[in-house]
C-alpha cells in the first residue's frame, strides 16, 4: 500500500461545493486526525473496478469520500470508504446491504459493499448536486419547494419502511438535491434506536429547515455537529425564553398555514405522526403546480379529528384530519356532477324511465338504437417509466408525454453499444394510465427519431414503481399484446389501431426494444402519446 496518507479529517478546505457528503456534514473543527495506513490514492482501482478519480470530503464519521470511476460499465460512482475495515466498518457495510435491497428514485442508489480488512468502502450512485443544508446556505425556500422536498424524502421513507426497515438519518445534510432537481436520501444508519416514527418525525425537520435555514432538532443534534460548533453546524430552531421552538411563520414571512400546521405537528412529540405513506401521499397532494388551479393544495392540516365527522385516512393514520378547502369541496361535486352527467347520457339502461336522454327526441325516432359514442381523444390521467433492467436514472419526466407539447417529452440516455441496448437490458417503457376503462380505438405516439421498434400491451393492474415491480408489469403485460409490433419504423410516428372493439381498456404500456442511431450511439425521445377512444 502506499506510505503517503490521504487529506485527513482537519485539512478539509472550507467552502466549494460539496457533492457527495458521506453523512451531510464535515468533520469537527475539534476531531483528531485518521490513521494513515490504508490510505486510498488518486489513480487507484479497487476491486479491480472502482478507479479513485477525486477526494471530495470526510464526513463526521471518519469516512472519505471519494468521486470514482466504474471501469466496467463506465459510469461515475461514489466511494465511501473507511480505514481500517473489520469491525470498525460493520455497520457501514450492514447499512449498505440493506439499502442496497431498495429501489427508489428518491433513494441513492448502493451498487456495492466491500471489507478488505485494512479498509472498507461502499460504492453507490454518483449525484451531481449539492445536499439540502449546502443548498439552504444563502436563503431558506420558497415554500412550494421546500413542499416538493418534504414529498420526495417522505415518498423514500415510505419505500424503506414498506420492508421493514429503518433509515435512520435524516437530515439535511443526507437530502441531496441533484443538477436536474432530482432529491435523493442517502446513508442510512443501523447503529441507534431509530424508529420509523422518528424517522417520519425527522420530515418535518426538513420542512423546518427548507423554510427557516434553522434545524429544530427534532430528536438530537446532527450526528457529529452541535448547535453553533465547527464548519459543520446549522443553526439551532428559533425559541423563546421557554425553549418553546417558534413556528416557521413566526421565523419568515410567507410560509402558508397548512404547511407551517402540518411541520409543527410533525415536530410535536405530543401529536402522534402519521405513517410514511400517507405523509408523503399528503404531501404529493400538496406539491401541485402553480397553474393547476382547479385542484386545491392549501387545505388546512389539523392532527385533531372533530367531533362527528369521520376521520380521513390521515387521521385514522396518526390521529390528524386533512380538512379540504372549499375548493377541493366544489371540484369534487364537479366531478361528481359530470360523472352523473355521463352516467344519465350512457344509453345502457334498459328501463327508459331512468334514462331521459335516451328517450325518443325529434331527431331520434322511437324504437332506433342509441348512437355510438362519438370517438375522441382520451385524456391520460398519469405515465411512469418502466425500467426493470436498469439504474432508476432514466425513470424521470413521464409527465412530458402527455401534457400537449410535442417538442418536449421523456427520452433515453445513449446507449454506445447496440440498438437493443447491448447487453444492458431487454427494452424499457412508458405505462399509461387512462383513469378509467375506455373503449380505446388507437394510440399514435410521436417520436423524436426514425428506426425504433416498439410495441404496445395492455394490462389490468398496477406494479410497485421499483425494478421488482417493473419486471412484474413487463411480464404480465407482455401477455397481452395490442396489434404488432414496428420493427425499425421508418417514421417518427407510431400509431397503434388493434385494439378489441368489445373491451375496455385502463393500463397501457407503450415498450420500446430498439433504439434509433443518434450522437454516436443510440437514444429514443418520445415526445407525446395521444390516446383515441370513447
């Protein structure tokens, strides 16, 4: 090994950018140096397939961390690796194991976990981008952001919790926000008492600090920092002369009631929280864009059920009613009335005494059969990226190919190698939701290249947004083709007609298996799918 050490603990140079905290904070101006011996070098290949390109840092544990090379399949990668190994690395590699088992997009993704003895390291997904408490340095958020971040981090969480499991260290210095806007929670722990109510009580921590740029300590300070001490401290929630923490809207101007509601009752050991999903469903509800006015994201969010009402699933969850704003109240009777609506003007129903738009006009003489329903697009509902074979990177922006703009929608990342992805994966997707059944007469899906080939399926239920649960949709639905497939389609539009007259259809998944030529290797924009049924 070499004589020369690496940068210890207490030559981190402050200030810059960090990208790839271990544990979201620097070391203690007051930690003692690290051994030497194991010491990684720049140019390094460990187990002969992770090439040390950069250090970045040292996190508050001892570990270094590292921007690297997979020399195999050419990808960047993070190195979080200690000296020496053994016992000293346990639980770092015990952590790893477990996050490794799951699949996330808002969870970085653990590709390997490594104990060579005299030094340990875990490699995991390389994330441009800053952590949240590097982001929050200059000014808090705007409170739809600070939303979407809550969102993201309680959507991971629910993730993790599903198998059991516990992160155990959230905190803005974990939450990592990439170039693209992507939000990523890495490092969890397995070496403290965490629970997952402490990790869910942890989300209004980071609703806390996005709006205020103050940590309220929810549980403990942050592992290796303490309030006002060193590079690595964050200032400490604003309190009174009490010790009583001051709410956000009390700390910055412009923080609405139901999110400064929802963040205190998070924070409050006294409010029993609710679970992970619905948080982050709740939140999801609430990280509506500005222009969809006609859905309602400012209801007020109370713990307290009140007395004869029935409680919400929030509330049944952890004893908190999520009361709906008038405006979310009116768009419901809308629904409502339009599906009535739809319902009196179906022209099933036998008996005419229920159905008065069926009955004989003047333009309809008794005894002829109704009209068909008058064939038109068909709004999707929602889309998801389905990618069983791959590294959860591509599985962004399915939005864009259904929200009317043909020159912007989802595309694949270059693959080098061969049209059919190499050796990488068999083909990946677009799953469409119709909302409802429909009587589907075709499907035209525009294209931002000639020479794919693609296919569509149908199916009749929903997967898990996971590389386990894309693997099942792609094996269910591949049971039902809908027409046949383009071979190397000599146009940039794909139109999809063989669908059964006779039956319904909701789940659609749009697969693609080979890949047009573009850039020097091969990559596939979909730029929008429009649906055409009744």
């Amino acid at each position: 090994m070499p004589s020369s050490a690496g940068p210890s603990i207490d030559t981190i140079t402050e200030g810059g950018r960090v990208t790839q905290v271990g544990e979201g904070q620097d070391a203690d101006e007051s930690a003692p140096p690290v051994m030497t011996f194991g010491a990684p070098t720049a140019g390094e290949i460990l187990a002969e397939r992770y090439e040390l390109v950069e250090h970045i840092n040292n996190d508050s544990a001892g570990r270094l961390v590292w921007r690297g090379v997979d020399v195999v399949l050419r990808r960047p990668v993070a190195v979080v690796l200690r000296y020496p190994g053994g016992d000293s690395a346990t639980e770092m590699l015990q952590a790893a194991v477990a996050a490794s088992r799951v699949i996330h997009p808002n969870l970085v993704g653990v590709y390997d976990a490594i104990d060579e003895g005299e030094r340990a390291y875990v490699v995991r997904e390389w994330v441009d981008g800053q952590s949240l408490r590097e982001t929050v340095t200059e000014d808090p958020l705007d409170p739809a952001r600070a939303t979407a971040i809550g969102a993201a981090v309680a959507s991971a969480l629910a993730a993790v919790h599903a198998t059991g499991m516990v992160h155990g260290n959230v905190h803005p210095g974990t939450v990592m926000i990439s170039d693209d806007g992507r939000v990523v929670l890495a490092d969890a722990r397995t070496d403290g008492d965490d629970s997952q109510e402490s990790d869910v009580r942890a989300v209004g921590g980071i609703l806390y600090f996005a709006l205020t740029g103050h940590w309220p300590h929810t549980e403990a300070p942050l592992r290796g920092a303490t309030a006002g001490h060193g590079r690595a401290a964050i200032p400490d929630g604003v309190r009174d002369a009490n010790g009583v923490l001051a709410a956000p809207r009390q700390v910055r101007a412009g923080v609405p009631a139901y999110l400064d509601d929802l963040t205190m009752d998070l924070l409050d050991a006294e409010i029993a929280p609710p679970s992970s999903d619905v948080l982050a469903a709740e939140l999801a509800r609430l990280d509506v864009p500005a222009d969809e006015h006609f859905l309602d994201n400012t209801g007020p969010l109370r713990f307290a059920a009140e007395t004869g009402e029935e409680p919400s699933p929030l509330a049944a969850a952890g004893g908190r009613k999520v009361a709906v704003g008038i405006a979310g109240l009116l768009a419901v009777a809308l629904v409502g009335l339009l599906i009535g609506i739809s319902v009196l003007g179906g022209g099933d129903d036998k008996d005419p005494q229920t159905n008065p738009v069926a009955a004989p006009t003047s333009s309809a003489p008794a005894g002829d059969a109704a009209e068909p329903a008058a064939v038109g697009p068909i709004k999707i509902s929602r889309a998801q990226i389905i990618d069983p074979e791959g590294d959860r990177t591509e599985v962004k922006n399915a939005d864009k190919v259904f929200d009317g703009d043909e020159n912007e929608g989802w595309e694949t990342q270059t693959y080098r190698r061969a049209a059919n992805f190499g050796n990488l994966k068999k083909g990946m997707g677009i799953w469409i939701d119709l909302g409802a059944e429909r009587n589907v007469k075709s499907v035209q899906v525009i294209l931002s290249a000639q020479g794919a080939s693609a296919q569509i399926f149908s199916g009749t239920k929903e997967y898990p947004s996971t590389r386990a649960g894309d693997a099942q949709l792609v094996a269910d639905y591949q049971k039902r083709p809908v027409g046949p497939a383009f071979e190397e389609h000599d146009g940039t539009t794909m139109t999809f007609p063989g669908f059964d007259a006779e039956q319904k259809y909701r789940y659609l998944l749009f697969w693609i298996t080979e890949l047009p030529a573009s850039d020097g290797g091969y990559k596939l924009g979909v730029q929008e799918i429009k649906v055409q049924g009744s």
